[in-house]
C-alpha cells in the first residue's frame, strides 16, 4: 500500500489476512472464523486504498467479502 504496509492471506491455518507495517510489525487482523465475515479460507486480497476497501475470497465459502479496510467492518458479502 501507499504507506509501505502490506496484507497476506492466512487462510488455510488461521482462516484469516493479516496486515502489517512497512516494517513488517503485526497490525491487525481481518477475517477468521470467529470474526467478521466467518471465512472459511482465505485464498487472495485486493486492496482499494481509495475507496478504504479490502477484499478478500473465501475459496471454501465461494464468496468475496468486503471489508473497511481501516476498521475491518464488514461491508458487503
């Protein structure tokens, strides 16, 4: 992203992306199967820094989730 930072998929472990700083310091969480969305795994993410968006595809569950990429709330499944 912009400020450097970045976001991986840990879908077949953690059911979960998580973002770090340019750094590579832990900065938040997006997803798992308690959380927001209940994924399943989560296979890829795509970033839409401007609209604030952070899309992840949940192969097991056959859906892309929207999330706010800033707080994690759940926008559209």
């Amino acid at each position: 992203m912009r400020d450097g930072s970045f976001i991986v998929s840990d879908g077949y472990c953690n059911s979960r992306a998580v973002r770090f700083t340019a750094a590579g310091a832990y900065q938040k969480e997006y997803g798992g199967r308690a959380g927001i969305g209940g994924m399943s795994v989560v296979h890829s993410v795509a970033v839409d820094e401007c609209g604030e968006r952070l899309y992840l595809a949940d192969r097991e569950g056959k859906r892309v989730v929207a999330l706010h990429l800033n707080t994690g709330d759940l926008l559209r499944e």
